[in-house]
C-alpha cells in the first residue's frame, strides 16, 4: 500500500481529469504565445514600428517588392542599384522564404478587406513566428517526455533572451522564422521515426524544404538528421522504421530543397551535404544486407558481409576522391572550415573574421542570453540518458553539437537556444514530477539496508543535494524500495528519505512531507521568477534597440533619441538625384538602398570580396590615389560614421583596421597594415597618428573641421579618448555636403574633375590664392633633348 | 685595417653554391662572428636574405621559434626548385638579369658581435641584402631592407616578400612529416591490436552508458562556459598585476579568462546537482 504526502480529491471521474487537464493546456499555451508575442514588442512601444538593423532592410525591400510587382518580377529581379556597377541578381541569389512567407500574409489579409501595411506585416512576423515556435518546441518535449515538460519547454522558448535577441519586432530575419521550421522540422522527424511513418517523413522534408528557402542555416539541419541516423545504425538500432523515416526525408526533402534557385544543385555536390547523402547510401545498403540476411544462411552472409564491406568501401573511397578531384563535388568552402579549423578564418578570410557575429563566444554571453537554463540544460542532457530511446539520443547529439558551435560562433547561439530549452524543461519538470508527486515509497523491508542507508542519509542536510552513495547500498534500496521514481536519481531520493522517514515514522514532516516538497518547489518556483524577470529586464535592455535610432537618457532619466541615420538618409533621399552612387563600407549599403533609396557600391551581401576591398582601399589610402577610383565608380557622395563627437563606438574608424586587411588582401603592394599604426604600434588618431594613417581618406573625412567645433578648445574623440590635432585634416577632391545632428553621419560631396584640366589640389590652392610653385623651366627643354 | 677587411673579400656565387649545397637537410648557411664579415662584405652579384634570431630559452623569442621552420622551408623550397642556382639563360636575361638567392641564419649567441653592429634590439628579423658593387667593408649595413612580420602564414607572406624584392619566383615545397606519420600509423596499428585483443572490454567500454554521459557531461559544460572562447582567443589563465593581485575574473560580456571556464564548469556540476 502507497502512503501519499497530502491528500488527493477522489471523486473524480477519469473523464473529467483529462478533459480538465486538455483545456488547461490549451489555455497554457495560449497564454505562453501571448507572453511570447508581448515580450517582443518592447521595440515597437520604446521606438516604434520600424525594421531593425542591416539586413532586415534589405528583406524589407525585397518583400516591398514581391508585393509590388508579384511573384515571378521578383523571381527574376536583377537590382542595378546594389554593387554599382555590377549589380545584382536578386532572385537567385537570396532565400526567398521570408519574403514569401510575409507576401502570402499580406495577400490572406487583403483578401479578408484588412488593407494592413506590408511594414507591419513584416515587424510582427518575428513575434508572430515565435508563438508557432513555443507551440512546436510544446510539441517536440512531449515526444521525449511527457505534456508538463512540453510546456515548461514552450515558456522558456517563449521568452528567453537568446531566441527573442534575434526576434523582437522588427527584427525582420531569415531567422526570425527559420526557428520555428527548425523545431518543427525535428518534432516531425521524432515523430516518423518513432511511428515509421512515411507521411511524417514527408512533412517534416516539406518543411525542411521551407527552410532551405528560408535560411542559409539549414545546412544544419541537413547535418543533424543524418548525424542521428549514423548515431542509431552504430548503437545497433536499425530499424525498418528508421529506414522509412529517413528515406523518405531524404529523397523528398533534397528533391524539394533543389527547388531553390540559390541552392540549386549543391545537395549532391557540396561537402555540406555530404553527409546526409552517404548515411542515405548507408541505409539503403544495410537494410539490403538484412533483407539478404532473412534470405541466406548464417555463414554465407558472413562470407558476402566481409567481401561487400571491402568492395563498397573501396569503391565510394575512390569515388569520392575522383569526383572531388574533377572538381564536381564543390571544394570545402570557407565558411565550412571556420567551423571546424577556427583559425582558419582569422587566416585567409578577413571578411569573416570582421564580422562581430562570427567571434566566439564568452560564458558570460551564454548566462546573459539563457540564465539558469544553461546549468539546467547539461542535466536535462544527462537524464535523457537515462531512458536512451531513439528521440533522446537525437537530443543528446543536438547538444553537444549545438554547443559546440554556438562556443565558436556568437550568432549560432540561435540554434543551441531550442535545446537548452527542452533539456532544461526535462530536467525542471523531472524535479517537480518528483516533489509534487503525492506517493511516498514504502520503508524498505531489509533491514541490513535501511540501516546501511541511515549511515549515509544521517549526514545529509538538504535533502536534494545528493551525496555520493556507494553503489551496493544503491543497489540494496532498489531491489527493496518500491520507489515511484526511476532512474539514480529517484533511488537516492528513496535511499535518503525512506532513511529518514523509517526513522521518525511521520507523515507531514521530514524529508518526504510536505514541508520539504514544499522547500524544493518554492526554490524551483523562485529560479521561474527570476527567469522571467532576467528575460524581461535583458530584452527590453539589450535586445530591442533597433539600432537605426539610438537611445540615449538625458540627465533627468528621459529618454533621449539620437536619429542621425534616418536623417541622413533622409536628406539623401531628397537633396540628391536618384542615380546619385553613395559609396560607404558594406554595413551601411542595405540601410542606405532601403532608405535613402540610392545605389551603393557594396552592401552587406558580401558577395565580392575584390569589389568590398577596392571600397576598403579608396578609404584607406590618399585623397590622391582614392580619387581616380571614386571617379572610376561613378560616386557621387562618400558616407562615413564618426562616432567621436557623441561616443557612438561602432563608427568606421573603429572598423578601420578592416578595411585596411581588406583591402591589403588583394593590394598587398599598396596597402599595408603597419603602416596605420604609431612607431609604437599603437592605432592612435592624436597627433602621434602615422601619416598613412592621417593622409587616409576614412581619416580626413572623420575629422574634417571636427577641432573647429570645439572653438580653439582641446578637440577630443570620445570613442577612442584621443585629443585630435588643432590643425585638422584639409580636402581637395571633396567637398563636405551634409552632416546630421551629432555627427555620426557625414557625407562628402565627390568633385568632379576640374574644368581647366588642372589636378584639384593645385585649382583649390589657387582658388585659395596660394601661389603656385615655380618648376625649373629647364626641365622641360631637357626632356626634349 | 681597412686593406686588411677589403682583403677578405665576399665569396663568389660558386662558393656560396658548394657551401649551401654541403648543408645538411636546411639549405641555409649559419652565420655566425668568425664568418660573417667574409659573407656579408664586399662585392656580390647574388642575393642574400638573412635571418636573425635566437633559439635561447633565456630570450623566450616566441615569433622566432614559430618563424624559423617557415624560413627553413622557403629556403629548402627554393633549394629543391634550383639545385645547381639559376641556369645560365636566367642569369643573363637581357630583359630582366636574375641573381642567385642564398638563405643565412644567424643565432644571437653565436654572433654577438653582428648583433651589435646591426644595432637590433628586437628580433626576429629578415634583412635582403641586394647584389652590390660596394667593395668598403661593413656597407652590408646600409644596403639591405627589411621584411615586415605580419599576421598570416609567414611561409607565404615571405616567399611573396621575397618575390618583390628579387623579382624571382618562390615556391613551396612543405615536406611531409614522416615521423609523425609513423607515430600515428603505430599509435593506430596498437590500438587495431588492443581493440581485437580485448574485444570484450572494449565492447563494454564502448557500450557504456556512464562513461558516454559522463564525456557528454563534460564536453557540454565545457563548451557552455567558454572553452571554445579561450581556445580561439588565446586568453591568458588568469591576470597578473605588477604588484602581485591575480584577476580571475574580468568584466565585460564578451570576454574572460582561461581560470573562468572551469570555475564556472564545478559551479554547474554544483547547481545541476542541486537541481536534480
């Protein structure tokens, strides 16, 4: 007979708790996608309804697009206006998911007569998407666990900090859906592996093929299956239901993601697929070798075992090097190495290894980002060990390697946050399953036992802190405890209470009553509060800056807008003539073509690196040497980001050095990077500065007239805390045109060429009054001799 | 003193050509202070590019240590390309007149004396000095320029140095390391022996499910509190100050130390275990 801890109401009918407990789940998870939605829009009521950051605005104007013109225009769009003058060919060069996604919205509410805007549409899309995301997470934890594990999943994804940093409003990103196929692309792969279902192979390739069209990432999906498949077939867990299961996502799936112009025939031909298409092979030869295996003897197939081993893997040896050897399967690309080799970037790709989102990452990004989900989320992992069915091992595998990559890439936390969330709800729920649980395991019959386990359970203080126990006392409890708990866990709960609990003999006190349980839960219940109070403070802190307009505070605590982006743009978009070329570094071009609405010479597409570092070598060389290349480009205006006056600290002086490595990349001879710091080497700008460095372009432009603002008074950068010189820089070939409010943007003015054919230097000395200097009148005879 | 030092006059190209080609395995001549004005000074009608460093512990040179074995192997590179130097068509190009290249090396304890008159005060360095007519002794100082140390791959940022001051072409040969070959075919081949002695064992080891949880245990803490961070940035263990405080932590959100990962892994252990 089982004692219980409290009472439980008993009449009750069984109906009835299930009917109960189904709408009390629905209700949960309502509430869990409103929570979601809510919690992103701090951005939309702190600034407004605007799109976030750099590449969202590109998406922005693609989507504006495909509403526009339909369909099959923006299939075949080519944009002159991006990387003047070559241009770009939009449609096959971009996943088209997003803008898909939000023109079908679009087309569903003009069609119901809600004339909404397309802006809108695409700053909630993210919010929107991530209740879909807390309902598939929902969906994924109750095939490994049970319902109250789902749901705790669903909340935390719901509003954790390193999903919502890459989906509040606004932020319209591939990711901002991409995360929700994910999740929902392996619930349906759990779920037709563990049924062998072919129709959930199927939709779970459907949606794996809508996120191919949608996010660059799904490469690691692509990885993830096949991974579990391999892990499965080598703990000797094939299964016909594997093979359907994974069959039927393979070949549908890669047929569908082909479909893709911008992926094209890459499934069969690049080392990132390669894996799904060999574990494929793989399958399909095993179940062969078992359908054999039912047909021939034992020791025949022994024999034609070890021959075809031998033979096949000879053969796909060879075919593989010849294939990559001719040059069909497509080298190992860059990004695939940084990866795996992570100094390789730092190397040979500065491209990459500018870009802030591909640094490592540090554990306090990891604790800002999941608080105490992260030292939940290795126990979660643990446990799953405990049961070992198919779908645990999935996650398991998911969690090391997510770890992994989300260590080396700060962005590729975004794939590690959905399984921190399940293995933290797995491990949560578990602790409450445990102290809410009403049943108490009976005293153990043995006595050598029980006294064994007083000995150790006399000097534990805190009941859920477990203490080594030796094994056999362990084992004793289990072969006589009949614990409603399994697994280490619940037998060292049962070894330590039913110690206590044989002891005093009570009921509501003790380790097993309901002062204890109620310790535990009040303390799991504290961590929840916390959590929610963490996310809140973090997102509407940190994440919901949509980074075109700044914050500032002014002294008496309000809030303070600093929006120079969107006036210079602005005033670009109206004091300059549409075909006016804007030349910047590649952040700004997707913010400067979405809007100012004028051609940019690159943007953050970076497809073209030589294109990127010819920008990088006008910037950084003398106004002498930039000029013929500004004018060879057919820029019109050069804009910068100065972030000295107001301490802006992501302005382009500190993205300098780049532009330099870029450009130094494929100008070795012409730029080098030495030559921009101090004989110290140290980056200074104040007087110290080297002259390369002081003769740069991105310098005189940066500090042009700046010392004058500050009326003969010591001319000081707040970002890099150098006093610049008095003196400042002087321009020949530019002209200052606009600079917005607080100086974080300027523009310059390109001169044409000089109509009496003179070099502008000399035609602005002369129109300054400054004599020219005498050559020798010599020299000119003696060169015609 | 001045006759005496004209006397000793620079080796000719066919000496230096015996004298690389008697080297052992690296085609680089050491310098050192008994040879180096006889090979420095006086007329050439060769390139020569010499390294400086030091070896010696007590200098603790870490760029030298990683950039000697480059050096070595754009030298050998070089050698294997033109055993015998540059053929005769070459050298008397009416177009663009080539020049031999030979490799020197100099370590800091054995040539002090150079040292000195170089006046370095920080190594390593690579200086080319240029086919000169100059036959005044010590001129070698003031006709050689510098090559610049830059992050990278050194071998090729100096093979591609070396081509813009010589005008030759450099490639690279890297010999493959045998030694660790075969340490890893016997590593490999023991392992094969020990896995079919044992097989048993290494089935349950294989099949273990504390041993596999516990290495996903710690492999997970260890990549969630920043292993990977350190490894890449090379982040020192922990912060020393002049006047003997340690720092273990360090603030800021994208940065920490090495002693943090695994602070932060046993505070986890602690919580997990608190939780489970």
């Amino acid at each position: 007979m089982t004692t219980k801890a409290y009472a439980l109401p008993s009449d009750l009918s069984p109906a009835t708790v299930t009917n109960t407990t189904s709408l009390l789940r629905i209700i949960a998870l309502a509430f869990i996608s409103g929570a979601a939605i809510a919690s992103r829009l701090f951005a939309v009521i702190n600034f407004e309804s605007i799109i976030h950051e750099f590449d969202p605005w590109f998406n922005y104007r693609a989507t504006r697009v495909l509403v526009a013109d339909g369909f099959y225009e923006f299939w075949n769009w080519f944009d002159p206006t991006a990387w003047y003058p070559l241009g770009r060919v939009v449609g096959g060069t971009v996943y088209p998911g997003l803008m898909a996604t939000s023109g079908v919205i679009y087309k569903i509410l003009h069609a119901l007569n809600l004339p909404v805007d397309i802006r809108n549409i695409c700053v909630l899309l993210a919010p929107g998407f991530s209740s879909l995301t807390a309902w598939s997470t929902y969906m994924f934890t109750k095939e490994l666990k049970d319902e109250s594990a789902g749901l705790l999943a669903a909340a935390f994804i719901g509003i954790v900090p390193g999903y919502i940093s890459r989906s509040v409003a606004g932020s319209y990103d591939n990711e901002a859906i991409a995360i929700f196929l994910l999740m929902f692309t392996f619930f349906n792969w759990i779920k037709a592996l563990k049924t062998g279902s072919a129709f959930f192979g199927t939709i779970a390739a459907l949606f794996y093929f809508y996120m191919v069209a949608a996010w660059g990432g799904y490469a690691f999906i692509t990885n993830m299956i096949p991974l579990h498949a391999l892990a499965l077939l080598l703990m000797g867990r094939y299964s016909s239901r594997l093979y359907v299961a994974y069959s039927s996502w393979y070949a549908v799936g890669t047929l569908a993601s082909m479909q893709v112009p911008f992926v094209g025939f890459q499934p069969v031909r690049t080392s990132e697929h390669m894996a799904a298409l060999g574990v494929f092979g793989l399958l399909q030869i095993i179940a062969f070798a078992e359908l054999v295996r039912s047909h021939v003897s034992s020791k025949q197939f022994q024999t034609l075992l070890y021959a075809s081993v031998i033979g096949l893997g000879f053969l796909g040896t060879l075919a593989i090097i010849g294939l990559t050897y001719k040059g069909w399967i497509a080298p190992w690309t860059g990004r695939f190495y940084s990866l795996w080799d992570t100094g390789y970037a730092k190397k040979y790709i500065p491209i990459i290894a500018s870009v802030s989102e591909h640094q490592p990452t540090a554990w306090p990004s990891f604790f800002m980002d999941l608080q105490f989900l992260i030292f939940l989320f290795p126990a979660g992992v643990v446990m799953c060990f405990r049961e070992l069915r198919d779908e645990h091992v999935f996650v398991i595998i998911y969690a090391i390697v997510a770890s992994y990559f989300a260590g080396v890439m700060v962005r590729l936390m975004l794939t590690l946050t959905p399984v921190v969330c399940v293995a933290a709800a797995i491990a949560f729920s578990t602790v409450l399953d445990t102290y809410i649980n009403p049943v108490e395991p009976e005293a153990p019959a043995d006595e050598a036992a029980s006294s064994e386990v007083n000995s150790v359970a006399s000097d534990v203080t805190n009941p859920s802190t477990p203490t080594p126990v030796s094994k056999k006392s362990k084992k004793a409890v289990k072969d006589s405890s009949a614990s409603s708990t399994t697994g280490p866990f619940g037998d060292l709960v049962a070894s330590v209470t039913s110690g206590k609990s044989g002891k005093k003999g009570e009921r509501s006190f003790g380790v097993f009553g309901l002062d204890t349980r109620l310790v535990v839960i009040f303390h799991a219940i504290g961590m929840l509060i916390f959590f929610v109070w963490h996310c809140t403070w973090v997102t509407s802190n940190a994440y919901s800056s949509p980074s075109v307009v700044l914050a500032s505070s002014n002294p008496d605590g309000s809030q303070h807008i600093i929006d120079d982006f969107r006036e210079a743009y602005y005033w670009l978009r109206q004091n300059t003539p549409e075909t006016a070329v804007v030349m910047s570094w590649w952040d700004y071009g997707y913010q400067i073509a979405g809007m100012a609405d004028r051609p940019t010479l690159v943007d953050n597409n970076t497809w073209n690196n030589t294109h990127i570092a010819t920008v990088g070598k006008a910037m950084s060389s003398s106004e002498e040497v930039a000029y013929p290349i500004l004018r060879k480009h057919d820029v019109d205006y050069v804009l910068v980001i100065f972030g000295g006056l107001i301490g802006y600290s992501g302005d382009d002086i500190n993205k300098f050095l780049w532009m330099v490595r870029i450009a130094q990349g494929v100008w070795p001879d012409e730029i080098q990077e030495p030559n921009y710091f101090t004989r110290k080497g140290e980056y200074k700008i104040d007087d110290e500065a080297s002259p390369t460095m002081k003769n740069s372009l991105m310098y005189k432009m940066s500090y042009y007239r700046y010392a004058e603002l500050f009326g003969g008074g010591q001319a000081l950068d707040r970002v890099r805390g150098q006093q610049v010189p008095k003196t400042g820089p002087t321009l020949d070939y530019l002209d200052e045109a606009f600079t917005s409010e607080n100086w974080i943007v300027r523009i310059y003015e390109v001169k044409k060429e000089d109509l009496l054919g003179r070099d502008l230097k000399s035609a602005n000395a002369f129109a300054q009054g400054k004599k020219r200097k005498r050559t020798k009148p010599a020299s000119r005879r003696k060169a015609l001799l | 003193m001045a006759v005496l030092q004209i006397a000793v006059a620079a080796f000719t190209n066919e000496q230096l050509l015996t004298l690389t080609q008697n080297q052992g395995k690296t085609k680089v001549i050491p310098v050192n202070d008994q040879n180096f004005q006889k090979i420095l000074s006086g007329e050439r009608d060769y390139h020569l590019v010499l390294l400086l460093s030091s070896a010696v512990p007590q200098i603790n040179c870490v760029l030298c240590n990683e950039f000697h074995p480059d050096f070595n192997i754009v030298a050998n590179s070089w050698f294997q390309d033109h055993p015998n130097g540059l053929s005769e068509e070459e050298l008397n190009d009416e177009d663009s007149p080539k020049k031999n290249v030979y490799f020197l090396h100099s370590e800091f304890a054995e040539s002090r004396q150079l040292f000195q008159l170089l006046q370095l005060n920080n190594i390593p360095k690579v200086y080319h000095f240029p086919p000169s007519s100059s036959i005044k002794a010590n001129d070698y100082i003031k006709e050689f320029d510098e090559y610049q140390f830059y992050q990278g791959v050194h071998r090729e940022l100096l093979a591609s140095y070396l081509k813009s001051v010589t005008g030759l072409q450099f490639n690279i040969y890297i010999p493959p390391d045998y030694s660790k070959i075969a340490i890893n075919a016997v590593f490999a081949f023991t392992f094969a022996l020990l896995i079919r002695r044992y097989r048993k064992e290494a089935y349950n080891i294989a099949t273990s499910r504390p041993l596999w949880s516990s290495i996903i245990l710690v492999g997970v803490l260890l990549l969630i509190s920043g292993y990977m961070f350190v490894q890449i940035r090379g982040v020192p263990y922990v912060r020393e100050h002049a006047n003997g405080r340690v720092d273990y932590f360090v603030p800021g959100q994208q940065n920490q130390l090495g002693v943090e990962t695994q602070i932060l892994s046993f505070v986890y252990v602690y919580y997990f275990q608190f939780s489970d």
